[in-house]
C-alpha cells in the first residue's frame, strides 16, 4: 500500500467557539496537496437562541447562491451538512439557523479533488457553539465513492470507533456519504464499505 497525502485545514473563534475541521486521505506516490481553503461568516452569539437545521427552502437558496453541486445533504443535531465537489475541489459546509429563518453560523472545508489517485475520498468534519456556557456540538466523516465498481456493489459504510463500536450507514448507489459520529467523544479510528454480503471492498485508517 502507498503512502497517503492529507490536507488539514482549522479554524477556532475565541469568543463563542466555532470550530471546523476538514482533510482528505488520498494514495500518492509523491503529489503533495494545496492547503484547504477556509472559511466563516461572523455572527452574535445573544441571537443564537435556538439553533436548527436549514429547511429545503434556505437549503436551495444557499446552494444557488454558492453556486455548488450538492452529493450529499444530511441533517446532525441542529446543523445542516452539505457535501459537494467539482472536478476540482472536493468540500462540505456546516450551516445552522436561528428561530427566525436566518442563516447564524457557517463553516467550511474543501480542497484539492484527489479523484483520480483514490477510490474513495475520506474527511472528517465538526464544529460547535458556545452559547451562555452550553456547546451545540456536531462531528462526521464523510466520503466520496470515486471507483464505479466500489460505487456499484457498496451497501454500507461503516465507522469503527476507538471504544470498537461501529457506526453503520446505507449507501443506496449514493456516490456522497455524510456518516454522523453519534458517540460523543469517542474517536473514529477505520472506515469500511462493504457489499452487501457484508464482504470488504474498502478500508481506510483514519
């Protein structure tokens, strides 16, 4: 097996606590990657009050707005996670809403695509608010299935975390895999896609 390359990017704002993580794991023999591009829209933490995710209709604007092809869209706890790439950049945003319709908190990640030198692009994704002392806190992997024949027989994706507890996601032909980490502090340590027989067709340490 080949050597990986990774792309990290991370950013905190003191104050309230806004944090995003992002990097792909891709094969390499010596290709070194861009830095991720980061990003974040500020906002006053007394109009969190309540904190959700985007209906379909803010969904739809944000996404023409951006001008960006969503493969996959997933809500996790009060946040909104869109997954989508060009042929170029490979990336996700982190959006949540306050109970008036607007749009409080985004963040992002993306970077160079790496398609063409891994079957499966991998990226872990999180962020929280610090609202009055209590953090609304969400965390996932997600992935994007670049190999047709992987795409074509995969069922499930899984996450195997530190504690061996394993998180099982359906895949359903979806190139786009959002898989939310939904216990807590516990780290993820494997990604597995299997078909349906349960028989391996990727494996990736995380």
């Amino acid at each position: 097996m080949r050597g990986f390359s990774r792309v990290i990017s991370s950013f905190v704002i003191s104050s309230g606590l806004l944090f995003s993580m992002f990097f792909v794991l891709g094969y390499s023999n010596s290709h070194n990657y861009v830095r991720a591009k980061e990003s974040n829209v500020s906002f006053k933490y007394k109009e969190l009050t309540q904190l959700r995710p985007l209906t379909l209709e803010q969904v739809n604007n944000f996404v023409k707005e951006k001008g960006i092809t969503p493969i996959a869209i997933k809500n996790i706890k009060n946040y909104t996670v869109i997954l989508h790439e060009t042929n170029s950049i490979a990336g996700y945003y982190g959006l949540t809403s306050n109970q008036n319709g607007n749009i409080q908190s985004e963040s992002s990640g993306s970077g160079r695509n790496n398609a063409n030198i891994t079957p499966v692009s991998i990226g872990l994704g999180g962020g929280s608010v610090n609202i009055d002392g209590t953090y609304s806190f969400y965390s996932f992997v997600w992935l994007i299935i670049n190999d047709n024949w992987i795409l074509d027989k995969a069922s499930w994706a899984t996450l195997i975390l530190d504690d061996n507890t394993a998180i099982w996601e359906s895949i359903n032909g979806s190139k786009g895999i959002i898989i939310p980490n939904t216990m807590g502090n516990s780290r993820t340590t494997n990604l597995i896609i299997f078909d349906k027989n349960r028989e391996v067709l990727f494996k990736q340490k995380l």
